[in-house]
C-alpha cells in the first residue's frame, strides 16, 4: 500500500514537472520576440486543457487499447479525431477570446475561424506536448519490457536448472546406493569410501549447490567426486582418464552445469561387456573461455540399437 501511495505521487511529480516545464519553456520562447513574457504565459496557462486532454486520453486510453496491441488501424483514426477536434477547439479559442484580449488591434479575428494554415498551427500547438509525452511513455514501455522479458529468462534458466538438479538426484543416488550395495555384499574395504563420497555429494547436491554461482575450481572437484563413485562401481574394468588446466580461480558458472555431461558420459559409455570401456574428461578455462569435452566409449548395447553417443 505504501509503495503504490509513492508511486503515486512520484507519478504525480513527474507530470507536474512535464507542463511546468512546457510552460516554461514556450513563455521564454515566445516572449523573447517581442519581450512580453507575462502576456504568453497567461495565453499559454489559457490554452493549457487542450493541450492536457489529448495528452492523457493518447497516453492512457489509446495507447494502452490500441497501441500497444497493435490495432494500428483504430489506434489512427482515433488519434486523428481526437487530433482534429483539440486543434478546432485550440482555434477557436484563439479566435474568439486571444485574439481580442491580447491583439485587438491586430484584428485576427477577421480571419475565418477555420481558415486552413490557423488550423494546421493550432495542430501542431496541440500535438507537441502529446508527442513528446507519447516518446517518453514508449521508452519507458519498451525499457520496461526488456527488463520483463530479461527476468522471465532469468527465471525460465532458473527453472530449467532445477528441473536439471530433480533429474539428477534420483538417477544418481539410486545407482550410487547400488553401487554401495554391491560392494556391502562382497565386504570391500571400499565400501566406506563410498559412503563418505556419497556424503560429500549429496551435501552438494542439497545445499552448496543452491548458490546462484560457484567456482570452476568446486565444480570440477564435484565432479572427481562422481567420478571416483563411479570409478568404485566398475573397478578396472572402466578406464576414466581426466586433465583440467585453470588459469583463475575466480571464474564462476551455474552449479552443476558441467555434472550432467559426466553423469550422461557413464550411463551411456560405460559398458561392462567392453574390454576397452573408457571415459575421458578435459576442462580448460584461459582468458575467461571455458573449453569442457567428455568424451565415451560407444556401449555395445548401441551398436544393436543403432544409437551414438
């Protein structure tokens, strides 16, 4: 409530210091000429509704109906009625009252009220203001737009890597704790080195990971973790070879931006019934580029399904 009440009267502020301005600069301009200031200032205070009313009825009503959603066509017409009825109304104004208080000795009053170039003056008298309010009101549609449109990808990336973590998290955990079983079984004294990495992971996965960055460097150890899960999963006969080269220390990623391409790497490469099964990781970040390649050995099960990794 508070924040609408201020938007509010900055809203307000903002509008007062458009006519004021308007006001301002126009009695400076056109009282230069013959040093009346006092005389424009009061025929521009006089005139001032013909200018206010197109001005809101074009930034408030045609331009959020008809403008923005591109009914180009009403959005025309109206504005060109709207536009011929101010100016007829700002002539005749001028010819019926201006005229005789500040230049009666002028008689522009003999002039037919709607004679042609008084009218198209009168137009362009009434029109300035709009325009400028109307290129003010875009720039600020449009800024405001791209900034909708930044944190709706914002969000959208957002979603798209949480929905990537639930992937993750059962698919992994359930072949870990396999893994885990396996090993529980034969009594292998890797078993609690399992357990303990296993640990580390999910400690990861559930908390460190909810960061909006974290480092290469932590990522990259995140990742040796998995793979020394996975290396306690197929023993020798996998063969997992990786190399990093890191110039800073200081470059931050998404976390687990680089875990789905090692994860997809084993379930896809890895391949018992392979006498040469291999996984190959290489990760280098110089001058700020980051260069990751997993590479895999091809299962024997897609050689009959036709797939390729």
């Amino acid at each position: 409530m508070i924040e609408r009440i201020l938007s509010s009267q900055n809203r307000i502020t903002y509008h007062v210091l458009f006519w004021l301005g308007y006001i301002l600069f126009y009695t400076v301009l056109w009282g230069s000429y013959e040093d009346n200031y006092w005389d424009q200032f009061l025929q521009l205070l006089f005139l001032l509704p013909w200018k206010i009313i197109p001005t809101y009825i074009t930034l408030y009503y045609l331009m959020p109906k008809y403008l923005y959603p591109k009914k180009m066509v009403q959005y025309i017409v109206l504005s060109i009625i709207l536009a011929l009825s101010m100016a007829l109304i700002d002539r005749y104004m001028n010819w019926r009252y201006l005229y005789h208080w500040f230049y009666p000795e002028e008689e522009h009053w003999k002039t037919p009220v709607l004679y042609l170039p008084k009218v198209l003056n009168s137009l362009i008298a009434v029109y300035t203001p709009v325009f400028v309010a109307m290129a003010i009101k875009l720039q600020r549609f449009f800024y405001q737009k791209e900034q909708i449109n930044k944190a709706l990808e914002k969000e959208k990336m957002e979603t798209e890597l949480k929905f990537l973590k639930a992937q993750i998290h059962p698919h992994f955990l359930f072949n870990t704790l396999n893994s885990i079983y396996s090993l529980s079984l034969e009594k292998s004294s890797k078993t609690p080195d399992a357990v303990l990495g296993l640990s580390k992971f999910l400690d990861y996965m559930l908390y460190e990971c909810n960061d909006r960055f974290i480092t290469v460097e932590k990522e990259w150890e995140e990742l040796m973790n998995l793979v020394a899960l996975e290396q306690l999963r197929y023993g020798d006969k996998l063969t997992i070879s990786t190399q990093i080269e890191n110039d800073s220390s200081e470059t931050f990623i998404p976390p687990l931006l680089l875990l789905p391409f090692v994860e997809n790497a084993f379930k896809h490469g890895a391949d018992t019934l392979l006498d040469d099964s291999y996984i190959s990781i290489d990760l280098k970040l110089k001058n700020q580029q980051l260069h990751f390649v997993v590479e895999n050995s091809k299962s024997s099960t897609q050689e009959t399904t036709g797939l390729d990794t």
